[in-house]
C-alpha cells in the first residue's frame, strides 16, 4: 500500500465535479450566459410593452422617461450622465420627448440660468402604463415557476445584487452628492414659472 502522505493531494471539487479554478470559471461563463439571456428577456418584455402602449417611441426615449419618473426633475446635464450618454444625445432625446408633449423643460425659478426637465402629466400616465404591462408580463412569466423556483430566483437576484456593491448603488446618488437633484421648486404650472425656450 502506498503512503498517501507522499501522493499529491487531489484537486479541490465543488458539487458538480469541477475542479478548482476551472471549475469557477466555467460556472462563471455560466451564470453570464443565464443573466445575459435574462437580460434579454426582460428588454424584449419591455419592448412589447412599449409597443403596445406607443409604437413611435424608442427603448432609450423609454429609459429616459423612467429616469425622469423615478427622479425628476432634473438638470440636463445630470440626465445626460445618469443615462450615460454626452449632454448633445440627451438634449436631442429630450426635444424629440417634448414635441412628444411627454416631457417638459422648465426655467428653475431659482437659478434662471438652469432648465430642468420633468414628466408631463402625459409622460407620467406612459410610464404608468408601460410598467404595469411589462409587470404583468413578467408575472406571468413568474407565475409559470415552481414555488421552490421562483424561491431561489429571488434569493438569487438579491444575492448578485448585494455582491455588486458599488455597481448596484442608485445611479443618482452621485447625482444628489453634488446637487444636481433638486426638490421640485417648479411644482404645478403656475405664475413666476417660465417654460424653457426649444431650440
């Protein structure tokens, strides 16, 4: 019998059989291929979404508007980076939502020499619509799992995005840091609040 204290250790494996390094590799390859498949999963449900509520507008328009939704208002510039776009691209989005009656672009009453963009009640409902149709997709999506799978789904998705750390932060915290979310001081139309001029 040999000495097994003169034999090389055996490799590591995890519960599949991978060994080491490999072995995480290539369930790391894995895992990107099942969120990238995600990914776009998701982005055709919002695209059907989109569709069925306006077929003129774009996925980017409809980004543009959630940020708005979820944030607004806001200075240009910091729409153009929260959507990671150059300020040319996003006052570009935003005249075409505009004439769109979907956003509005208002002097800030405080600083005339800022506009600041913000949903029109119109872009508000689009929103609305939109993601109560992309909701009710996804759910039954969803409602197609096994209990234990849509389990470990969620359990899964919130452990990625705890891990992310940095990556998963709001993208406009950046953006309250250096003040460039404002509490609204356009309110409901009214006297004293000046329309920013189009191009």
């Amino acid at each position: 019998m040999a000495d097994r204290s003169t034999e090389p250790p055996e490799p590591s494996r995890d519960v599949r059989g991978r060994t080491g390094e490999d072995g995480l590799a290539q369930e790391a390859e894995e895992v990107t291929t099942a969120v990238m498949a995600a990914s776009r999963l998701l982005l055709a449900i919002s695209a059907r979404a989109l569709a069925s509520i306006d077929d003129s507008l774009t996925l980017p328009q409809l980004r543009t508007l959630m940020v708005l939704a979820g944030h607004g208002p806001v200075k240009m510039a910091l729409l153009a980076a929260a959507l990671g776009v150059n300020p040319s691209n996003a006052m570009r989005m935003v005249e075409r939502l505009e004439s769109a009656e979907l956003v509005d672009r208002r002097i800030n009453p405080r600083n005339r020499r800022e506009v600041l963009l913000s949903l029109t009640d119109r872009g508000r409902d689009l929103v609305r619509r939109v993601s109560s149709r992309r909701g009710a997709e996804v759910g039954a999506l969803v409602s197609r799992l096994a209990e234990e799978e849509r389990a470990a789904l969620v359990s899964a998705l919130r452990s990625l995005t705890a891990v992310a750390d940095d990556l998963a932060v709001d993208p406009f915290e950046e953006v309250r840091r250096v003040g460039g979310l404002v509490d609204d001081p356009l309110g409901p139309s009214g006297p004293g609040v000046r329309r920013a001029r189009t191009r």
